[in-house]
C-alpha cells in the first residue's frame, strides 16, 4: 500500500427531515447565491422550502437556475459574476453532481481575478474558495463530498475535470426522499456512475491494498442490489438510502487512497459527452465492458497475451467476478472463464437489469467521423491507464462499443 493523507472535512446531514440544517449557512454570511437545474426542485417543493428556511435565517438568495446536465462554462461565469456583482459570500446547489459541479467553480471563480475556464484548466490556480452547500436530489456523481468538479465547453467540444482541496463542499444535506422522483434513466445512470467511480479505483495494479478492495467490492454489490429495487420501486427508502450513501464513498478517497489508479473509462467517455452531450452514466456503463473485453483479449499495448500484466488483469476481473457477483460455481475454474464470465455479468446489470442503451449507436451515436479526435485528447489528458493505451486502440474501443 502506498502513503496516502486522507481528509474529507465535508459535514454530512443525512437521512429524512434535514433541510432544517440550512439555518447554519447563517454563520457564513448573509448573501447566497442559489444554483440550480431544472423545474424539479420547485415541483418537488424542495424550493419552497429551502427558500423558507433561509429568509427566516435571514438570509439574502440570489439565484442562478438552468444548469445543465454536462454543466457549461457559461452558466459558471454567469455565476461568477452575479457573485463578484452582489459581494455574495457562498454558493447552495440544491440538485444533482452537474450542479453541484458548477457551484464548486462559481465558488472558487468568485475569489479569482481571471476567467473561471482558466481554473478548469489547471486546478493549482485555484488559491480559495467561498463556502459551498450542497443539498443533493440524485445520487451518482458523489460530488458532495468530493474535491472535484467537471465544466464543459461545448463551442470547443472540451469537458474537463479539475480537483482542489477548495473545492470540498462545507456542508451537504444527503435525504433520500428527495431522490423518490428521479427518473429510471437517470437512476439507472448514476447507479453505473457511482459504480464506474468505484471500478475506476478497483482496477489498479497495486494489490497489497485489501481494505480498500473490498471497500470498493462493497460498494459495488450495494449498487447491484439496490440499484433495481429502486427503479421498480421510486419510494423505496432503504434502496435510495444506500445508493445516496454508496456515491461520494465511490470518489471521495475511500477506495482510491493508498492505490495508484488509473481513471480510464472516464478520459473517454468525457469525449463522448463533449462532442456528443450524451448522459454520463449511460456513456460510461456503454464503454466499461468493451474496455474490459479489449484488455482480456490481449490487444493492449502493455499487456500482450500471456504477460505478466495481462495475467493482472485477467485475476483481477476473475476476483471482480468472484466477489462482486458472486459467481461461486466459477470458483475452482480457471481465472480467464471467470473474467470472461464477469464481464458478460456487468453487461447483463448495466443493459437488461438497469435497462441502461447498450451502445454508442443507441444513443445517438451513429457516425465515427470525430473517434480520432476524441480518442488522441482521451490520451493525452489522462491521469493514467490501468494498462496504457494508445490513440488507435482507443479508436478501437469506441468503434467497438458503436
């Protein structure tokens, strides 16, 4: 296991009735600017009663509605401004991670002199932060508990990641009840979401870490178990409280500390929602098995059939089987049908159980003209690899998962 400082200072209000805890913004200032999405939160009545909540704290809401699912840049420098224009001193995102992302870089743009793109672009520019609150209505991105937020550009077909400790929310209201009205797309997204975080950091060629491995196992046969029972059952309090739960512990260091993961699904898939705008999750949950699929075939650059690291990958995926799914018949039989067989496991949970679209082409995906583009910046701006992988074969992948 490798040295690691781990520090998550998030407060976390969870469970029904906490909505209340907005009062505490109170010791922060006076002035808050509100970031949200849609009409949902004002369906809901979650608006009303945040907005009630904070005039009797005597609090000033400034607001900023119209995030967007792949949140723009756009929408962070309007909120810069509305910050730096009313001397505003913290950021509430009440809604999902998009928004809770674009308040992360309203916060830490506020306090910055340049163009808050300039932040996204190289997160050690980021030197402060006002206070960010967060109350969450969908589970999946864990960015309530995270230092770490993603911003596109779509004039430039750019979407990127940036991380900075001033970037950890100081609050964040985790009900479940809120999340009883999300959609089964998009309950079905952020299950694959929270699980691709957690298998992101489970693939990793540092074995002696077992706390976090079987951290991570958890996580993700809590997203398998409960991850259906809410699509079929929306008001389900125990399903959606798991879920809620298992999300930020997916990204919040938990079971990536003391490993030296490489995040490759997610430099991919940020090129298939940069260029295409498609929902993150279903990019995600669409690439992971044609990525696994690739490695065991022993395609990868680093990992020729028989080598030391293609044998890594293909125990590993054996154990992911064995734990995660529970394939117990598969036990005494060779590593590389169990793989095999775990791979066709995820697939049947992300497209039959989850009902998530299977491929690129059935999500709008029909055409290849930019996979060269997309797939030379995926490696160029990646942390890392599991196993490297160049332009070409990322090309591969993508034409695979079409």
């Amino acid at each position: 296991m490798m040295n690691f400082t781990y520090t998550v200072p998030t407060k976390i209000h969870f469970g029904k009735g906490q909505l209340p805890h907005l009062a505490e913004l109170r010791d922060y200032g006076d002035k808050v600017l509100l970031v949200y999405g849609g009409g949902s939160i004002k369906r809901s009545g979650l608006y009303d009663d945040a907005m009630a909540i904070l005039k009797d704290a005597g609090i000033t809401v400034y607001e900023l509605p119209g995030i967007e699912p792949n949140p723009r840049i756009q929408s962070v420098r309007k909120g810069v401004e509305m910050c730096r224009a009313e001397g505003i001193a913290m950021v509430l995102a009440i809604g999902g991670g998009s928004t809770i992302d674009a308040a992360k870089v309203i916060a830490a743009g506020a306090v910055y002199d340049g163009d808050a793109w300039d932040l996204v672009l190289d997160p050690g520019l980021i030197k402060g932060a006002l206070p960010i609150f967060s109350v969450l209505t969908l589970a999946a991105t864990g960015s309530e508990m995270d230092m770490v937020a993603v911003i596109s550009d779509m004039t430039k077909n750019e979407k990127w990641g940036t991380r900075n400790p001033h970037l950890l929310p100081t609050m964040s209201i985790l009900d479940p009840t809120y999340t009883y009205s999300v959609s089964k797309k998009q309950t079905a997204a952020g299950t694959a979401d929270m699980m691709s975080h957690t298998m992101e950091n489970y693939f990793s060629m540092e074995v002696a870490a077992e706390i976090q491995t079987q951290f991570a196992e958890g996580i993700l046969r809590t997203c398998i178990k409960y991850g259906p029972i809410a699509l079929a059952e929306p008001d389900n309090y125990e399903a959606r409280a798991n879920l809620m739960w298992a999300a930020p512990h997916a990204i919040n260091g938990l079971c990536r500390d003391g490993l030296s993961p490489g995040w490759c699904i997610h430099p991919m898939e940020h090129e298939l929602s940069a260029f295409y705008d498609i929902t993150h999750g279903e990019g995600l949950a669409i690439l992971t098995p044609v990525w696994m699929e690739f490695l065991l075939r022993g395609k990868a650059a680093a990992a020729p059939m028989g080598s030391d690291a293609y044998l890594a990958v293909m125990r590993r995926l054996a154990r992911f089987g064995r734990n995660v799914f529970g394939l117990d018949a598969a036990r005494r039989a060779q590593d590389v049908i169990v793989a095999e067989s775990a791979v066709l496991s995820l697939k049947s949970f992300f497209f039959e159980t989850l009902g998530i679209p299977a491929t690129l082409s059935a999500v709008g995906i029909t055409e290849e003209d930019n996979f060269e583009v997309m797939a030379e910046k995926a490696v160029k701006n990646a942390a890392g690899w599991y196993v490297p992988l160049t332009a070409d074969e990322v090309v591969e992948i993508f034409r695979a998962a079409k």
